[in-house]
C-alpha cells in the first residue's frame, strides 16, 4: 500500500507537469491568435480581451510554481509529497482545460 500511494504522487506530479506544458501552449496560441486575428479593423487583442490573457497567463504562472514545489519537496528528501502533488494537479488540470467562451 505504501508503494502505491508513493506511486501516486509522482504520477500526479507528472500530470501536473503535462498539464502546465498544456496550458503554456493554450497561452501562446491565445496570444498568437489574438495579436493576429482582425476584428472591425482591429486587432482581437484590442477589444477586451487582455484581461481574459491575463487570468491564464496568471494560471500558467500559478501552475508552474505548483509544479515546481512539488518537484523541489520531493528532490529534497521529503518521503510523501501527496499534499503538494496534489495540489499543483488539481490547479494545473483546471488552468489547462478550455473555459466557456
């Protein structure tokens, strides 16, 4: 059981980490698509919607700490991270799936 339950918390470190690399890429194409994508004669990025770039860009930032704590936790001898590969999944997860429009 003790194997198990330490093999859980490095899968979900590891799902957390592909989730963030998810969510890194969801942000490039947003800021891509918005700098190059013309609305009434204006780029998309101008009509409200850096503030949308901003909460995932914020997202991605939060996630990757997240991530990165985890990471450190356990590299630095900690026998259980479950409390923070726990965290950074579930944050990571929900910055990384699309939002209703």
């Amino acid at each position: 059981m003790r194997v198990a339950l330490g093999t859980l918390d490095v899968f979900r470190s590891t799902v957390a980490a592909a989730a963030l690399g998810f969510a890194r890429r969801a942000l490039d194409e947003a800021i891509g698509w918005t700098r190059g994508r013309q609305v009434f004669g204006k780029p998309l990025g101008d009509h409200q919607t850096q503030a949308r770039l901003a909460d995932m860009a914020v997202a991605v930032d939060a996630s990757a700490l997240l991530v990165y704590r985890a990471a450190w936790t356990r590299d630095n001898g900690a026998g259980r991270i479950t409390r923070e590969a726990a965290m950074a999944k579930l944050f990571a997860t929900e910055a990384a799936r699309p939002r209703d429009r």
